[in-house]
C-alpha cells in the first residue's frame, strides 16, 4: 500500500507566503499581546490607585504602588527568563547557562517574599494593598484575553 505524500511543514508551520492579510493581521496583533499587558498592568495601577487609598488609607496605597511594582519588575523579569529559557532549549549554543535562569527565577520569588513579609510585619492594611498589587498581571491578561477575543471574532 503506497503512503500519501507528506509535506516538509505541518500546518501549524506555514510560511507567511501561504496566510492570508487577515491572519497576518491577526499574527501582528498577537506578537505584541505582552507589551500590550505591560501597559495595561500599568495603566490599571495608576487608575486602582485612588481606590486603594479611600479604601486602605494612605498604609495600603503605598502597600498597593508596592505590590504593583513588584508586578511590574517581575513580569518583566519572567518575560525575559522565559525568553532565555526559550532559546536555551532551542539554541543548544546559547550563551545563556540553564542553572542562572531557574537561580533568577528562584532569588525573583525569593525577593517578593521577603518584600511581602516586611510589608506584613509593618501594616496589615499595607500587606492587603500589597497583595492587591501583585494581582495586576491577572487584571491584565484578562484584559488581553479580551482583546484578542474581539480581534479574533470581529468582522473583517
């Protein structure tokens, strides 16, 4: 029994040749989904702001800019880990050491942790905007996730 022809590349790896506009519109729009989140973890800090100071005072505003810093610096800091991680596993030349990224990755957590417990024995309404604040990137990909749903979805 003769086997089917197969082709070099599956579906999943077609050439920008074989998409159509839409698709690489589409394409486009999802390359940029993580500076997209940055921004918008951003932008919502800022506007959560006022909130957290009427509800936990000045203690827990300065809780919630804390925590939300921590955000920022460790969604970009996870970003680049997965990126070198990334190119670790596919570039076998790669001048990146695998043992480095799981070290930043572990003193990362390490670092909130510790902040989170200063933060804690300092102020109760401070540790509660605190945690507030580190759930800016959650807020964030709920956003995104809603973008892309509407890029997906809409009428051409």
């Amino acid at each position: 029994m003769a086997e089917p022809p197969t082709d070099d590349a599956s579906d999943s790896e077609l050439s920008s040749a074989e998409l159509s506009p839409a698709d690489l519109r589409l394409q486009a729009f999802n390359d940029r989904a993580l500076a997209r989140m940055f921004r918008t973890m951003l932008v919502v800090s800022v506007l959560l702001l006022v909130p957290a100071f009427w509800k936990y005072k000045s203690a827990g505003a300065i809780g919630f800019a804390a925590g939300a810093a921590v955000s920022c610096i460790n969604f970009r800091a996870l970003q680049r880990s997965v990126e070198a991680l990334a190119e670790r596993i596919v570039n076998r030349q790669s001048r990146e050491k695998g043992g480095r990224i799981v070290w930043r990755f572990l003193l990362r957590y390490a670092l909130v942790g510790a902040a989170a417990y200063a933060i804690f024995r300092g102020s109760a309404l401070a540790f509660r905007g605190f945690l507030w604040g580190l759930c800016l990137p959650v807020a964030a990909m709920m956003i995104e996730a809603g973008f892309e749903a509407y890029a997906a979805f809409r009428k051409q």
